[in-house]
C-alpha cells in the first residue's frame, strides 16, 4: 500500500509553451540531509522543471525513496541527464534511474489456462489505459492463441514438463532479450520459475494470485473458501522471487462477500479482484513508480 508519509509537492515554474520531454527520476539512498535540495538544484541548473515530486523517508531501514517527474527542452536529452546526474547519484551513494516519461514499457504476458487476467490487460492497453507495449504472450498452452491474435500480439507457445522446463525458460528469455522486453507479467501463469530465472529477471517479474483469510492452497481455493464461510476475497500483485509467492507485495484488493454467495460468484469475484489488483501494479511499475525497499515496496501512485 502507499506509504502514509509520503509528500507531494508540484511545480517549479510556468511552462512557456515550448515542446518540451517529460522525464522520470527515481532514487533511493542512504538518508541524509540535503538530498532534495541537491536533486531540485541539479534539475533547476539544467534548466529543466519539476512538475511532480514524492518523496519518503524510512526510518526503519534509513534509505530515503524520492520520483521526480519534470520537463526540459532541447538541447537536453536523456544520455546528457545520465552523465550529468552521475556525480550526485556517487555523492549520496544513490541507486538512481532516469526514463522518459512518454517511453511505453515493453512488456510480456504469461498464461495458462485462467484468461481473465490477460484479456484485461491486452485491453487496457489496447485502450490506453497501460502505458505499455505488449511485445508477446506466451503460454504453456494454446488455449489463448485466438484472442491475443485478435488483439494483434504475437502468441508463443512453449510447453512446460518436468524434463523440457529449462529449454522453455531458455526460449523466454531468449524472447525477452531479443524483444527488449522490461517486464515480464505472470497472468496467471501456473508454473513456477526456478530460481536461476528469478534471478536474471530480478525486479522485472509481477505475479498475481489470490489471498484468503486463512489461506487455501491447491485446487479449487474459492471452494475451500466457501466451505470455510470466508467473508473476504483477496488478490495480491507481487514481484517474483525465488521465495515462492513470497515476494515484495506491490498492491491488494479485496471485496467483502456475505453468506448467500456461491462458489461460482466467488470465483467471478475473486477474479475481478485479481484484475485489479494486477492491473494498477503493471501501471504502477510502467510508470516508474515503484521502488524496492528490502522485501517491501515503496509505491508513489
């Protein structure tokens, strides 16, 4: 969730209408004083104006988090952003990235047999509403071809057994390299990535699943929950890690379920749930506003 402490502050000076680029820093470092002061300095020397600043300080693990949204005109570009903004990231001892604002993320879509997920996605993007490109769509079953070719996407399919399952992730991050792919979304993707792929997509994996309270695993989980009378149906969007599901939680959903509903409506609104959820945090991460803070997330929104 959204840390409580974080502050906005917008503006720096009038736009003087000409065409300008839209800039994404973020950042996070040791916590000490006079890092805004060094960052909005640097971004008023060069010339450029911050529309956007969140920033948040933890003082549980004393790392400061700050995303910076600003514009500059030519002659700036990014490559002179980087290189001039490389002597303050050393001086604060920052883990820094700078992305243009307009930049449509390329991403990739895994799914097995539960297409609620994808169809979601491959529409908001579609509409608009993802600031994404989705490169591919890859399954360890066909079940899906036919709609993501209706939407245009390419469709991949690479089987999964026991003795084939390091040649398949072989071939996915052979497509993700070769796509210049971002980020990888696990649409409801039942396998489950080895720890050597977990590793070499770092912080570029989101998975979706449900989260019960208490929790059921295995088959049919909206059916245990029915049994067990549950009165709230989750879903957690998470970055993958080799601790199974346990990865930093990116964002939740929850709708509240009364007596009289059946496990076929749980179902239905456990995957609208899921949707959501899933869906605000591939944005989120799209537009660079998620930052890894140990096995937690600091979120800008």
């Amino acid at each position: 969730m959204p840390p409580s402490q974080a502050e906005a502050s917008t503006g720096t000076g009038a736009s003087n209408g000409t065409a300008a680029g839209s800039y994404v820093l973020t950042l996070s470092c040791p916590d000490k004083q006079g890092i805004v002061h060094a960052v909005s300095s640097y971004l008023f020397m060069t010339g450029c104006n911050i529309e956007d600043s969140q920033q948040f300080g933890d003082h549980d693990t004393g790392l400061f988090f700050m995303r910076v949204l600003f514009s500059a005109e030519s002659p700036v570009t990014l490559d002179k952003l980087r290189a001039s903004f490389a002597a303050i990231g050393e001086a604060f001892q920052m883990d820094w990235q700078l992305h243009r604002a307009e930049d449509r993320m390329r991403v990739v879509l895994m799914v097995s047999r539960f297409g609620h997920c994808l169809n979601d996605l491959l529409f908001r993007a579609r509409s608009g509403a993802l600031p994404v490109d989705i490169a591919a769509v890859v399954s360890n079953h066909t079940d899906f071809a036919e709609l993501v070719g209706s939407y245009g996407v390419p469709f991949h399919h690479i089987p999964v057994t026991k003795d084939t399952k390091a040649d398949a992730e072989r071939e996915l991050l052979e497509l993700v390299r070769e796509q210049n792919v971002e980020l990888v979304v696990l649409a409801r993707y039942m396998q489950v990535l080895s720890d050597d792929l977990c590793k070499q997509l770092s912080g570029r994996v989101i998975n979706i699943h449900h989260s019960f309270l208490p929790s059921f695993k295995g088959a049919k989980p909206y059916h245990q929950a029915h049994t067990r009378g549950v009165k709230l149906i989750g879903a957690t969007a998470h970055y993958v890690t080799a601790d199974l599901d346990e990865g930093p939680i990116i964002e939740q959903e929850v709708e509240r379920v009364g007596h009289g509903v059946t496990p076929e409506q749980l179902v239905a609104i456990g995957r609208d749930v899921e949707c959501q959820a899933l869906a605000r945090a591939v944005k989120w991460h799209a537009e660079h506003r998620i930052l890894l803070n140990g096995r937690r997330t600091v979120v800008f929104p």
